[in-house]
C-alpha cells in the first residue's frame, strides 16, 4: 500500500480500515484480523498497526475481546460515516470552496459541470 | 543484548573503519542500521557474529564474548551476508544439513516463508536466479528462528514485488523476543518496518532512538539527509 507523507501511518492505516468497514469488508459484529495480519498485509510494524487499532476502539468504531482479537462495532457504519460527513463539512468542503473563489467558480458552474 | 564497546578495528594497518565505537542493541526490535557506503555498517555485523575480531574493545552477545564464537550463542544468531552462494543441492538435504544447529528451527515458518515469495518447497538450490536464491535463503534463515538475526542490504536484487513479499515475510517471521538488525542504504524498502534506528558516519552514532510517529509521519530518507548533514558541517 501507498503512504503519504504528511500524516501519521498509523491514522491512514485506521482510515484505510475505516473504509474498508464501510465497504463491508468487516462485517459488524465480525472479527477483524490479528494486529500480526494486518501488519503483514499492509506490511508495516506491529506497533503501528496497535495504534491504529487502539485508536478505532477509543472511537467504538472496534473493540476488544480479551484474548480473542479486535471485532468490529455493532453501528460501526453509521460511526464512521459520520465522522466522515464531518471531514466533508469540516476539510473538504472549505478546500473546495477555497479552490472555487480562487479560481472565481461560481456555484451555478459547480451546478452545471455536476449534472 | 548485543554490546559494542570503545571497538576499533581496520583491515589495513594504518586505516581504521571504527575508533573507539560504541553502540548497544538492547530491546528486541526490528532494527535499520543506516549509513553512508563506507561508514563500517557490515563490518559491524561481522563483529557481532565474532567473524572479525575487534583491535580493541569488546563486543558481547548477552554478556558473552562474540569473538568465543560458543555454540550456545551462534545457535541464537544468524547473519545474512550481502552477497553469498549456496551449494547446489535440494532445499530439503540442504535443510536437514543445517536444522540440527538451530534447536528452534521451524519447518511451518519455513513453508509460510516461502509461500510468501511464491516459492514451492521442491527446489535445487544450484539452478536458482540471484533473485530466488536470495528468497529461499531469507526463507531458511527466518525459520531457523533465531534471537538475533542481521541482515546486510536484504533487499538488493529484490523486484518491486519481491521486496513487498519481503516485508511481509520478516512480519511474519518477527516476534516479541526477537531482534532483527538491517543495514541498508535502500531506506525506503524497510522504513516501516523499523521499531528502531541507528545512523552511523564517521566513527560516531548520529542518532540512535525508537522511531515513535507524532503527528505527522516520519520521512526517514530525510532524518537520515539531516542527520549526516548537520554532522559534516
């Protein structure tokens, strides 16, 4: 997998799994794979992948059975979906905005190129 | 624990790779040892197996002299030279020759391994490309389950693909007791795999600490550009 540069590993690495959650990859209710898998999967340290676990579950977008492994949350979805709604309101959308007056795009252009 | 103290050593009489060098491994870990070409990176891990005998200073491997070369450490050690042949015989007679001398020696890590590359088990050794050679013997080396196992430019000659199978396979082949030291120059093949770095120039320890990310993701090529530089001026 492809990392970018300005943000932590571990936080892409819990967004990828944020999508795949919403992609249906981990069902709710559903173990998730070993910390040892997912870092082999996307092949980085195991201590990363610990934080970008222990970062969902302080989120409840996972949570921990003792002993057992990490399960997604029963509304996980919804979770995430909402806190991406906010990244919408809160990243993209001023950035976009920002682009549009910059360039002196008008709502109604935005309007028209979307249809 | 493997120790390096105030070691010198040279291999011409008047030219020396190290003075006076110091450096500890002391956690379990995974390792990268970065360094200029020339700044002694494998002459280091040839120190630590006790395959070069240091000028003056120690090196010890849990407190017992590397250069005693005693069964009870080598069988936790395993060194990966940059370049090496292997005999030309089958994987298997190859791995019945060597197991006896790793009593954790493990024959399921040895198949994942090699299922990892997309390697069968049914192999002569003679007739591999440098490529698939490289494979089965990381292969081998990361089943016989060493506690300690240095690696030199692991992933030279390694394809795109071939370097991503290798990371999953030190994954896979890694736990909590183990401490895996890679020297390279290639930084971008292993940086996320580190728990740990280590940037050796001139003699000295540059930098030497757990790589922990805050908020924004460590660019190691660019510690490492810093680090030398802020060094040479």
């Amino acid at each position: 997998m492809q990392f970018k540069d300005h943000k932590p590993i571990f936080l892409q690495i819990a967004e990828l799994i944020c999508d795949e959650i919403l992609g249906g990859k981990y069902p709710e209710g559903e173990r998730l794979p070993s910390v040892r898998e997912y870092a082999a999967e996307v092949e980085v340290n195991v201590n990363t992948v610990v934080r970008s676990f222990e970062w969902l579950s302080q989120k409840d977008i996972i949570y921990n059975k003792r002993g057992m492994g990490y399960y997604t949350s029963l509304g996980a979805k919804e979770t995430v979906r909402e806190s991406l709604r906010e990244a919408f309101f809160q990243e993209t959308l001023p950035e976009f905005v920002g682009q549009m007056q910059k360039l002196g795009i008008t709502v109604e252009e935005v309007e028209q190129a979307m249809k | 624990m493997i120790s390096i103290q105030n070691v010198t050593f040279g291999y011409r009489k008047h030219e020396t790779v190290l003075n006076d060098f110091s450096l500890d491994f002391g956690q379990s870990g995974i390792y990268g040892l970065l360094g200029k070409n020339g700044t002694g990176k494998s002459t280091l891990l040839y120190l630590m197996m006790g395959l070069l005998r240091p000028q003056k200073g120690s090196v010890t491997v849990d407190g017992i002299d590397a250069t005693l070369r005693r069964p009870e450490v080598l069988q936790e050690m395993f060194l990966v030279p940059e370049e090496y042949d292997l005999p030309a015989i089958s994987l298997h007679q190859y791995v019945r020759a060597i197991k006896p001398f790793y009593p954790r020696f493990s024959e399921n890590l040895l198949k994942q391994c090699l299922a990892n590359f997309e390697m069968g088990t049914d192999i002569n050794l003679g007739v591999l490309s440098m490529g698939q050679k490289k494979k089965v013997y990381m292969s081998v080396v990361l089943a016989a389950n060493t506690r300690y196992l240095l690696m030199d430019e692991p992933t030279n000659g390694l394809d795109i693909l071939s370097k991503s199978q290798f990371r999953k396979a030190i994954i896979d082949g890694m736990n909590d007791e183990k401490t895996i030291i890679v020297s390279t120059h290639q930084v971008h093949d292993v940086e996320l795999l580190l728990d740990h770095v280590c940037i050796i120039e001139r003699n000295k320890v540059l930098l030497n600490e757990p790589l922990i990310e805050k908020d924004q993701a460590i660019n190691l090529e660019e510690l490492f550009i810093k680090t030398v530089e802020k060094c040479t001026i």
